[in-house]
C-alpha cells in the first residue's frame, strides 16, 4: 500500500532539510497538516504545497519572495 501520510520527519527527509524547517512552514500557514497523535501532513498536500511554491524562495517562511528567473535573483 502506497504511503498517504507522511510524518514531518519524514516529509523533511523528502525536501531534503530538517524537521524543524518543516514545522516552520507548518507555523506560517504555508503547509497545511493534521494531527493524528503528531502532526501528518497528506501525501496530495505535499505535492500541491512543491507545486503552489514552485520559483518562490522559502528561505524565511514568513516572508516568501518570487525569484526572479532571469537574474536568479530575489524579487521582493
């Protein structure tokens, strides 16, 4: 059976960063979750969340910027 739900570790594991990163994302409003016993977030979730932020720069959740594809830059 395909995995529908993922923990936050194991949702870091997938973007490559750390745990506390993705409670971050959670806190600004910018991942959505569920909480069975700990915080799950859905499979489709995931997705759409890489797909919505696709060419933003999510360094700071709560102050996610465009980047700018020609320069490779930062727009505000």
């Amino acid at each position: 059976m395909e995995d529908i739900l993922y923990t936050v570790p194991e949702v870091a594991k997938l973007i490559k960063t750390n745990p506390a990163y993705v409670y971050e994302l959670i806190k600004a409003g910018l991942l959505p979750r569920l909480k069975l016993g700990s915080m799950k977030i859905r499979k489709k979730t995931l997705i759409e969340f890489l797909e919505k932020y696709e060419g933003y720069d999510l360094t700071d959740p709560f102050n996610v910027k465009k980047i700018d594809q020609e320069e490779g830059g930062v727009t505000s």
